[in-house]
C-alpha cells in the first residue's frame, strides 16, 4: 500500500506551511517525508490484536496532583519585574507576537 511522494506533494506541504524551499531542500524533505510514511505503514501493519486500546502510555496510573485551590503571587510581588507594569491597573505590557 505504499505512496509514492513526488516534489508536487513536496511542493504543496510547503505552501500550506508557508515555506519556501530550494530544489535540493526538496528532494532532502521528499526523501525524509517517504521514510516517515513508509514507516507509519510499518507500524499500522503491527497486529494489535488482544491490546487493549489505551489513551496514554500510563493508562490506569493516575499521575496528576489533586485540583485544589492555592493563593497566587501577590500582586505588587508579580508586577514587581515586570520593565512595563502599569501597577496602579495592575497591567503590564507583553511585546507584539503576532502581526506588526
């Protein structure tokens, strides 16, 4: 049931990611992506029969602390260092992460 992966597929991954890519990083990614997806298919291919299906490798292992309510920093203590802290509104200021 193997897929053969072209420089098209290549070429539309890219574009989905925004990336731009040269001809050989191309054939280097088209290389990796097969590899990938061959073995995927080696892995689907394993019998599982009698496994039981399970979310998480530690299934049945409860490994979270309790939920439970506890006082935060103060305040002041959390403006203390912040470089942009408006303290009156108890704001501070973030740099931009998206757009310009």
């Amino acid at each position: 049931m193997s897929t053969a992966l072209t420089i098209a597929d290549v070429e539309r991954i890219a574009a989905l990611a925004q990336l731009e890519l040269t001809g050989e990083e191309k054939q280097l990614f088209m290389r990796q992506l097969a590899d990938i997806l061959a073995y995927a298919e080696q892995v689907q291919a394993i019998d599982t029969t009698g496994v039981p299906a399970t979310a998480h490798v530690h299934a049945g292992q409860r490994t979270e602390r309790e939920d439970e309510p506890r006082p935060s920093l103060p305040l002041n203590a959390t403006l203390a260092n912040a470089p942009d802290a408006d303290r009156d509104a108890g704001l501070f200021r973030v740099p931009r992460v998206i757009g310009g």
